[in-house]
C-alpha cells in the first residue's frame, strides 16, 4: 500500500504533473481564484472605510471584464499595467471613490467617466494622456486629480466645475500657459504646473485665494506677477528653475512664506536656478527677511 502511494507521488513528479504545474502558473492571479467557479466578488477587500479591488503590476493589456460587475465596489486600483483603453463599462461603478489608473498606456478616458458621481480621488499620471474628456467636469465630487506625466496641453473648460477640487498635479505636460478653467477652482490649496512649457503666469493666479502650495519649476517663466502676491495662505512657492530676473517689492504679502527654502520638501520661498539681477542672489544666502527688506526700500529710492 505504501509502495504504490509513493509510486502515486513519484508519478505526480513526472513530466505530465510538472506540466500542469506549468500551465497552471500561467493563469492570472484573477482567473485562478475563479477557477472553481467562485463568485468574483470574494475577490473584494472588505476594510472599514471602503470595499477595494486591486490589480497592480500584473501586465495587464485590457481589465478583465469581471470588472464592471462589482458594482460595490469603491476603490479600484489598475495601476502599473499596460492598459491602452478603459472600456465604458467603467461607468457601471458607480459606486467608487478612488480610481488609480497611473502607469499605463491609456491616450484617453471614456466619456461615462461622468457616471462617476462619487469619484474624489483620480490618478492618472505616467500615461500617454493628450486630452481629458470634456465630461469629466461631471464629477463634482472630484478632490483630487493627479494628471502628471502625460501629453496634455490644454484641459477641457468644463473642469471649471470641478468646485470641490483641492489639489491639481499638472506637472511635467506640454501646457504653454496654465489653463484658464484651473482659475475657477476656488478650494484649490495645491496646485503643481512644474516642468511645463509655461512663460508666464497669468494675472488670474490671483483667483486662487486658497492656494497654499504652488509649484512652478522648471518652466521659462520671465517675470515674478505682482498678483502672485496676493496669494497670502501660500505656504510654499517654487518658482525654481525658470528665467525671473526681477523680484516685486510687494514679496513682503506672502506673510507664510517664512524662509528661502533650498530643501524641495521644505515649506518657504524657491527661487534658486533663475538669472536674479544683482544683488539679489547675495540677499538670498542672508535669507527672506534680508531679501524683503531690500525690496522694500527699493521701491522708495
């Protein structure tokens, strides 16, 4: 008896069982949970907070179509993939809060993205983005929207209505100005347009009241706008790495601007990596008040 349990196991070990092995490793980590037939809903995390699927990293071309039948479900994640196209079934969620689409191939969304009336949280950075669907101003309930990395050069003006939104990441695009529609977002506190096309920065930042950090790195901004001034909950300003020459006297408004920051974490003015006239590169080692002072009696002189 245990002569032929043991020949049973050896024969296991042949070249057929390591063959089901094998093949049995090809399936996703998706499909062989659903194998023996399961429902794909156990496939849900179930936290305190929110019911939450994800599907990270696995080479994914197109979401299986399971998907869009998790109608419960509130966050997805699909990030890191290698998906082209989000078929719109996604508009059958309707129940999500947070959609992490980052690091794909996507060139658009689908327009029943407006289905989405519960969405606060969208990334879609690190894909290859040249526009926004109009009906995206639809979702009204939209916080926070991470747009990154991709090939956007204008935003469509529907986003104006976007009235809930609080932090915007519009960096490392092609926009040539930013936006006007990014104006009429009034709880902005985070805005990053870094690593743009940007020559300057219109007159209606000033619309802004709330913005507390405000990235403009990288760009070919000329002028520091005496508007920007008027931004006094700014508690970090990066301007670093542009073409300012000029700084305006009215620099002494930003009164939460409490230092010149070297560190790209730390809170405080950035200015570094811009032609300043003299001597105001000199004013920047002896620190914030030292530079405001200048200013200040420059404009009287």
């Amino acid at each position: 008896m245990g002569a032929r349990q043991s020949g049973a196991r050896r024969k296991d070990k042949g070249p057929l069982g390591r063959g089901l092995l094998r093949g049995r490793q090809k399936f996703s980590s998706w499909d062989d949970a659903l194998l023996p037939g399961r429902d794909p809903r156990c496939l849900l995390k179930r936290g305190l907070r929110h019911v939450s699927f994800s599907l990270v990293t696995k080479g994914m071309t197109d979401a299986p179509d399971f998907l869009w039948g998790l109608s419960e479900m509130q966050k997805l994640n699909l990030s890191h993939n290698q998906l082209r196209a989000v078929p719109p079934e996604l508009g059958k969620l309707t129940r999500l809060v947070v959609l992490n689409l980052c690091g794909n191939r996507l060139k658009t969304l689908p327009r029943e993205v407006s289905l989405l009336q519960s969405l606060k949280v969208l990334f879609v950075h690190m894909n290859g983005l040249t526009e926004l669907p109009a009906e995206l101003g639809a979702c009204r309930s939209l916080e926070v929207l991470s747009a990154s990395h991709n090939c956007l050069s204008q935003l469509p003006a529907s986003l104006a209505d976007l009235s809930r939104l609080r932090k915007l990441n519009l960096s490392h695009n092609r926009f040539a100005h930013i936006p006007v529609c990014v104006f009429s977002l009034k709880e902005l506190d985070f805005l990053h347009v870094g690593s743009n096309r940007l020559e300057n920065i219109a007159e209606s930042i000033q619309c802004l009241a709330g913005l507390q950090i405000f990235i403009a790195e990288g760009n070919h901004i000329h002028t520091f706008p005496r508007s920007l001034c008027l931004l006094t909950s700014l508690e970090l300003l990066n301007l670093n790495n542009n073409d300012i020459q000029t700084l305006p006297a009215e620099l002494y408004l930003l009164c939460r601007l409490t230092r010149i920051a070297w560190n790209p974490m730390d809170k405080g003015l950035h200015i570094s990596r811009n032609p300043l006239s003299k001597p105001l590169p000199e004013l920047l080692e002896g620190g914030l008040e030292m530079l405001v002072s200048y200013l200040k009696d420059s404009k009287h002189t």
